[in-house]
C-alpha cells in the first residue's frame, strides 16, 4: 500500500471545533500524530485512536525548535514510508503557526506521497469573535512578534495590529519560551514610534476548554513588560487614528460614476427608414 499523510486541525476548544471530515481522517488512520497544548486535549486525542503517538516528547528545554520540528518531520515521514495512511492532529489549524504540518506536507509530496491539509478553526478565528472584531470594519495585520522586531515594517495606526507569540518575541536563538522584560521594553520602544505609551492594548488568550474564561485583559502599552505572558499570549493594538480619506482616488471614483450613469440614462437612438 502507499503511504499517505494528511494534517488536521482540531480547533482551539476541546471537542467543539473538530470538523466531521478531520474525525473521518483521524478514525480511518493507521498511525496518528498529535500536538496538542494541554494534557487533556491529548488524552481525548487517544481515546479516537487506537495508535496516537504525541509529539511532545521531542521538546527539550534549551533545544533548537528547528531541531525540534525536523525530528517531528522525520518520525512522521518514516510512517508514511512503510506504507501506512498517517493523521498528524494539531490544535487549532493546522497550518497556521504550525510549521511542522506544512514541512511534512513538502517532504512527501517531494517523495511522491500524497498528501494535503484540512483546515481547522485558529486562535485567530476566535479572536475576532471574542474581541468583537470585524476585520473588514478597519483591517487586520498579523505578524509573529519576533518577525515583527527582526524586519523593517510598516505600521498602520489605522488598522488592528496583531502580534502573536508575545511571550517569545525577540527570540532568535530558537531556545528560549520566554522574553525578558529587556527584549520586551525593546517591543514597546518599538511600537511607541507608532502608538501613545498609554494606548490600551489587549492580551488575549483563547478558550481550550468550555469551562476556560477568554483572556482579553487591556492594559496601556507601557506596562506590557511587567504583565505575565504565556506562549499562547496575543497582542491586540486597537487602532490609535482614524483613517484619513483619500480624496484623489475619491473624485476619480466619483467621475467614473457620474459617467457610468449618465451612458445608463443617454436616449437611445432609433434608426427610421
């Protein structure tokens, strides 16, 4: 038989936002993979499978998470190898701030296997529901917090800003699972060239289980660096300004309409012999 990998994700809540075809795969797998971010959303993982192996135990505190996920890569590849259909279940999407999934997708299909993705519901889906947050009111943009800090990026006052994985950011060893107040003054020093010091900013933390409470603590910019942060802590910069129209564009709009209405209402010409 030909091996197979597909990549599930299981949402962020615990057994209420696993799609019916991520339990199909999961069901129907020879082997399963598991990342999940508490203990007990492993164990309701097991109980779907008779053969789940957990990924966690390739974590070691110090170690390069670059190491860290080939080795994951590599134990899911060798399945697929012998032949058999293999479920890698991630927590949330699987896709979405989840390199492992989409490295094991690359390697079999550069190795001839099929193999493909489903979506799950993000932390990210659930901000935007939790927070109230149309990101089609006044934007959105998304940046891990470390690639925040490392590029040059352009910020705009006028739309949400996202910063996801707080806790690590400024990480470029790929070791650490917390930033020091140090490398945390860093960000905000950053962000004050854009925002008040006193613009209140929001921590948000999804819910993984029904019985959770949504973090969504607002605190002003400058204090994020004496806040507790965990690795799965979010960001959220409200806007600071109002967008200013562009009123160029907006004439030019106006005159395409005013001439796309008035070629709508022009008589039509009859030709009489």
């Amino acid at each position: 038989m030909q091996g197979s990998l597909v990549c599930v994700g299981t949402g962020m809540m615990l057994g209420g936002h696993i799609s019916p075809i991520s339990t199909s795969y999961i069901e129907q797998a020879d082997v399963v993979f598991s990342l999940m971010s508490t203990g007990i959303t492993e164990r309701w993982i097991d109980e779907m499978h008779h053969d789940v192996r957990s990924l966690q135990c390739y974590y070691q505190e110090g170690k390069n998470r670059n190491i860290t996920y080939n080795e994951m890569v590599e134990a899911i590849i060798a399945e697929v190898r012998l032949g058999k259909k293999v479920a890698c279940a991630f927590y949330g999407h699987p896709g979405v701030f989840a390199c492992v999934g989409h490295r094991a997708i690359k390697q079999a299909t550069k190795e001839n296997y099929p193999a493909h993705m489903e979506a799950g519901i993000s932390a990210e889906d659930c901000l935007y529901a939790d927070l109230n947050i149309d990101p089609g009111e006044s934007g959105c943009i998304n940046y891990e917090a470390s690639q925040f800090m490392f590029y040059k990026r352009n910020i705009d006052p006028t739309a949400h800003l996202i910063l996801w994985q707080v806790a690590l950011a400024g990480d470029k060893s790929l070791t650490k699972y917390a930033a020091s107040k140090e490398t945390l003054q860093v960000l905000v020093d950053l962000l004050t060239e854009t925002y008040p010091a006193d613009h209140q900013v929001i921590l948000y933390q999804a819910k993984v289980l029904p019985i959770d409470n949504v973090r969504a603590d607002t605190i002003a910019l400058h204090d994020l660096v004496n806040i507790e942060l965990f690795m799965h802590t979010t960001l959220v910069i409200p806007p600071s300004e109002k967008p200013q129209p562009n009123n160029d564009l907006l004439t030019r709009l106006a005159q395409i309409d005013n001439k796309e209405t008035k070629s709508k209402h022009r008589p039509k010409l009859t030709l009489v012999i």
